[in-house]
C-alpha cells in the first residue's frame, strides 16, 4: 500500500504488515473512515513517523512533494524515513525533525528540495511516540518573494544611482516610514519611523510656509506635491539640508486623504552649485559694469540676457527695448545679416566670435566697434553662457581709413608724376590726370573740358563710365559747368562732384 489512509482501505491485511508498525499505527491513533478520507483529501502533505523513524501515514500529496523526480513509485509504510526517502538524509529536514524529537518542541521551517528544485515549508509536532509532519508546497510563494526582492535590489540600487530615498505616510495614524537611504537624508536612525508633523517641524521656519502651501495646492487638486526645502539637522551636526521632496497621495471613496508615498533627494550640493554660480555670475555682471566697453551676457544658446549700464547708456535705450530682437535698431542694417551669420557659426562651433560692426549712439549717429564673444564653460567643459564686449574703434577705424586714402593718393600722385615725364602728347597726359583726379575724389567718373574762343566748353577727355548723353555736347554755348571736386582731409570723403551736365 502505497498511500494508507486507514485499517479498512488496505488491500492487504494488517496482519500482514510489521507488527512494529503496527503498534505504532495503534499508539498513533491513525484516523479511518470518513476522517481518514477527509485527511486523504487535502492539498497540503502529511506524514506521521513512529519513535524509530517508520513512516506510519503518508498522503498523496506529502509523497508527491517528498518523492524525487526519478524515483519510482512504491510503498513507505513501515520504512524508516531516509530509507523510503534517501536524498532526505543529511538535510535540513532530517535535523530539523531531530532536534523537535529531542526537545519535544514543535518546529517551523521552510526547505529548499533539491531534487525536485522546490521550496517547501514544512511543521513538525512531536508527540509521545513519534512525529507528525505537515508538508505545503511555497515555491510560487518564494519565486513572488524573490522577485520583490530582485524588484527592491533594483529599486535600491537605481534610488542609490539617483541620491534617492523612499517613504511612505499613513494618514490613520501620521507615521512616516522611511526606506534607509530616506532616513539617511531625512537624518532619522536607521529603522525609525516618524511623524509627518514631526518632519514639518524640522523644516526651517523660512521654507515652511512654502512647504505647507505646495502641499495643500497638491490636496485640493488631488495631484502629486513637490517642493524644495531646508530642514535642521538633528543629528547634532548642526546647520541645515536642502531637500527635494515629492510624494502622490492616495485618498478613499470619500475623498479623504489616506495616506503618500513619495521620494526625498538631497539637493544641498545642486544648491551650493546654484549659489555659487550666482555669486560668480553678480561678480560678473558688477565687474563688467565698471569696464567702459559695452558688454553683455548670453545663454549657451546665444540669447542675450543682461547688458551692461555702458550699453544702455551708449545707445540710450532702457532695458526693455531690448527684449526678442529689439537689439537689432541700434545696428546699421546692412551689418545685421552678416553678423547674425557669423554669430550663428560660432553659436554651432563654440569658437570666439569677433567682428568690427557700427553700433548707432543715443545721438543717432554711428560708431565702429569692434565686439568680440568667448564661450563661458564648466569644469566638465559644458558650455554654460557667452560674455561679449564691443570695444569703440571709431578713431582707429578713421584714422585708419584716412591712412589708406593719404596712402592711395600719394601713390596716384607718384604715378601721375611718372605719367608726366613719360607723356610728351597732351592728350595722353589729359586724359592721365582725368583719371588720377577722379579716382582721388573717388568720383564715378570724370571729364576734361577746355574753352575754346567763343564756341563754349570743349570735351577733351573722359575717365570712368559717363551717365547717358553725355557725349551730346556739339552745337554752340556752354553745355556743362567745368569739373570741380571737393573733399575733406580726414578719414574719407565727406563729398565730392565731377562734371556735371548742364
């Protein structure tokens, strides 16, 4: 028999079974009839051993759970335990089942099997002549904790990876329970939970108020609360912690609040960062309103935000006016294209920008500057802003200018020189120093006329491209006024005028 249930429903007679079984199976009180049916029928396994170890009473269930996967199907009753089972001994099963025997105390554990790869959790009852054992399969159980595990491992390790810390808030009771790197931020002992108020106390009385608005906002539109916060440290390190903290609350039928469950990051060093770059950035701003260069500051995307006092009063314009593109009025409109040009170019590279522009004063008039830009980075080389200064070059343009016209003349002056010596006809050196005079005024073009008697002005020579009739100069009087030009000695022009018809 492979599975007794009782006396009357073994095909064999009990007679015919050990008759130290069964006095054991006697001493036991094994059931029969309906209970032993209703004990047969359960899911979960059991097996009673004598004082010798003898299986006495084994389910269909404990034997499933017991049996390897290999070994064939045969009747335990009346073998000892580790005979009808061999793979069971030297387990924690048979020194669990053991140690109850000797101590006559009930035991609870759970077992790894083996052979057949499945968690079992298994209760021993020692009694006067032996041991009861109940035998339930947890390896779902297991695999569904294993698996929250694993879920938590990683939970962890990515809250770690992100300086986060879990918690969790119960309304019922206003505890708040916190995941260990939480409390580490919250400056709690590892394992202790607090209060909700408790941790509205420790926020500094300057944020609180703050806090307690976000968290309301949150309540009454039934969504997730942030805020940024310092709280006092407890831990006797003194000073404070800047905290960010978020958290998504869950409410009942009724709308009432129930309980959070959230996420803390401690944000002090982004903080410290943030000050930090503030105070260098107002260091900034003081030492380039001191400089008498126009200057300005850009985000990493090339959009101006802050000018300098030098700048506002330069062009006269208040700090509104400057906002979007209205930056653009105060250059000359045929500079704008290619600066936004080369400006972008450096934006896409990240190299300097330079490049000589007029930039029009409050008095409406224009003066060359010459703006130069250099990309602001981080330690990490991260392109944080643009600092930009536009220098007045005015005078060194002009007088550079005016160098290269001084320049231009003395050479045409010398090379009409040389024409005159070289020419020996008059009208060759007419029509050389037509072209020397008007390339000096800079004139489009030029003429040579003469007076001959009464018959009026004469053309003699032409230099450059003559506007249209004017080769029409036959027939009797004058037919144009004599050719004039007139300049001024510094950097150019300021005017000039060549033959004109008349």
């Amino acid at each position: 028999m492979i599975f007794p249930t009782g006396p009357g429903d073994s095909p064999s007679s009990q007679a015919d079974q050990p008759r130290a079984v069964q006095e054991a199976r006697e001493r036991a009180h094994l059931p029969s009839g309906p209970l032993a049916a209703a004990l047969g029928s359960i899911s979960d396994g059991l097996a009673i051993l004598d004082d010798a170890w003898r299986v006495t009473y084994l389910n269909r269930p404990a034997d499933d759970l017991l049996r390897a996967p290999a070994q064939a199907a045969a009747a335990v009753e009346g073998q000892a335990l580790w005979q009808a089972f061999p793979h069971l001994a030297g387990t924690l099963l048979e020194t669990q089942l053991r140690h109850a025997r000797e101590r006559r105390q009930a035991v609870s554990f759970e077992l790894f099997h083996a052979a057949r790869q499945r968690w079992l959790e298994v209760r021993a009852f020692p009694f006067e002549s032996g041991i009861t054992c109940m035998l339930h399969d947890i390896h779902q159980r297991k695999q569904h904790e294993r698996a929250l595990r694993e879920n938590s491992n990683r939970l962890q390790v990515a809250l770690a990876a992100g300086k986060l810390g879990d918690w969790t808030w119960t309304a019922a009771n206003d505890v708040v329970t916190c995941g260990p790197r939480a409390a580490d931020i919250f400056d709690l002992p590892p394992g202790e939970s607090t209060t909700w108020s408790a941790l509205q106390e420790r926020i500094v009385p300057g944020d609180r108020a703050d806090a307690q608005a976000a968290f309301l906002r949150a309540f009454t539109a039934r969504t997730d609360f942030s805020v940024e916060c310092r709280i006092v440290r407890s831990s006797g390190t003194g000073g404070s912690a800047w905290l960010s903290v978020a958290g998504h609350g869950f409410y009942d039928d009724a709308g009432r609040l129930v309980g959070m469950t959230g996420m803390v990051q401690d944000i002090s060093e982004r903080k410290a960062a943030e000050d930090t770059l503030r105070h260098s950035e107002e260091q900034l701003r003081a030492l380039a309103d001191s400089i008498p260069q126009l200057a300005w500051i850009a985000h990493h995307d090339g959009s101006i935000v802050w000018y300098n006092r030098r700048w506002h009063d330069y062009t006269g314009l208040p700090p509104g006016e400057l906002e979007g593109d209205g930056w653009s009025q105060v250059y000359a409109p045929d500079c704008i294209e290619p600066m936004l040009a080369h400006w972008h170019a450096s934006l896409e590279s990240g190299e300097p920008f330079e490049m000589e522009v007029p930039i029009r004063g409050a008095d409406g008039q224009y003066r060359w500057f010459l703006t130069r830009a250099n990309p602001v980075r981080d330690a990490s080389g991260q392109m944080l802003r643009w600092f930009g200064t536009s220098t007045d070059v005015d005078q060194v343009k002009r007088a550079q200018e005016a160098l290269r016209d001084e320049t231009n003349i003395l050479e045409m002056l010398n090379s009409t020189g040389n024409a005159l010596a070289r020419h020996r006809d008059l009208q060759p050196l007419l029509h050389e120093v037509t072209d020397a005079a008007t390339r000096i005024v800079a004139a489009r073009f030029g003429a040579f006329f003469y007076r001959s008697g009464d018959s009026g002005l004469q053309l003699c020579t032409l230099s450059g491209q003559p506007p249209p009739g004017y080769g029409d100069l036959s027939g009797p009087g004058p037919r144009c006024c004599p050719a004039m030009a007139c300049w001024n000695r510094r950097a150019r022009p300021a005017a000039s005028c060549a033959a004109t018809i008349c």
